[in-house]
C-alpha cells in the first residue's frame, strides 16, 4: 500500500510540472521574437519585437522602430503602439511597417505554442522566438 506521505509528495509533484508546462506556455515576457514574414525587396531585414518583462515592446520593423506597450490579461491581449521612427524610408517598406503596425494594434487575443506566438485579429500575425 502507498503511504500518504508518498501519495502526497507526488500529488505536489505533479502540480508543480504542471504549472512549469503552463508558465511555459504563457505570454512571452522578456522574450525577442521575430515575424514569420519574408523580407522586403531589396533587404534583408525581417521586423522583430523585443517584449520586456512588463509588457513594453521595441519594434524593429522594415524600415521604422518605436516603442509600444501589450498589455495582456488572460488570453486577451491589447498593443499600444508609443512614437514611431520614420527613418526617412522607401514608400513601399513605410507602408508595410504602417500596416504592421496597424495589424498589431487589431489584436485582440493570442495562442502561445512552444517558440510560436501567434496575434489574432483581423490579420493573425505569427511570431518566433529569436535566439538559442
């Protein structure tokens, strides 16, 4: 017969992995990621976001940078987009960061499978993690 003492060690155990899994799967904060997109026609620059611990959000996109805010409360998740850079871009690659920006903006919730983040709104936009 099991003694309580291991039926509980292991009833503990096992909640503690599966908030690990769980925390794991949660937004990613403090974490870089980059679009899955291909780049614009005469670059290779593909935009990227870096979201710091407290939902800040560095945006490095085709041409532009700037600076905004997720705020996320379940699977909900709001974007502010704060000043953007012109940076004196080509007209095409200006308005596609535009409406990378807009698209952010129309996000409305977000699915977290392993290194993919995926924004959902009127256009879904699919984010990986960057790094190791």
């Amino acid at each position: 017969m099991v003694s309580r003492l291991r039926l509980v060690c292991a009833t503990i155990a096992m909640l503690a992995m599966s908030t690990l899994v769980h925390a794991q799967e949660g937004f990613p904060f403090g974490t870089e990621m980059t679009l899955e997109a291909l780049p614009q026609a005469g670059s290779k620059r593909i935009p990227n976001i870096e979201i710091g611990d407290n939902g800040e959000v560095l945006l490095e996109l085709w041409c532009k940078g700037g600076k905004g805010q997720f705020s996320v409360a379940g699977n909900t998740v709001i974007f502010v987009p704060g000043q953007i850079q012109d940076r004196n871009c080509p007209p095409a690659r200006a308005q596609a960061d535009d409406e990378l920006v807009a698209a952010l903006s129309s996000v409305e919730t977000w699915k977290r499978q392993g290194d993919m983040l995926t924004l959902i709104g009127p256009k879904s936009l699919r984010f990986r993690t960057t790094g190791n």
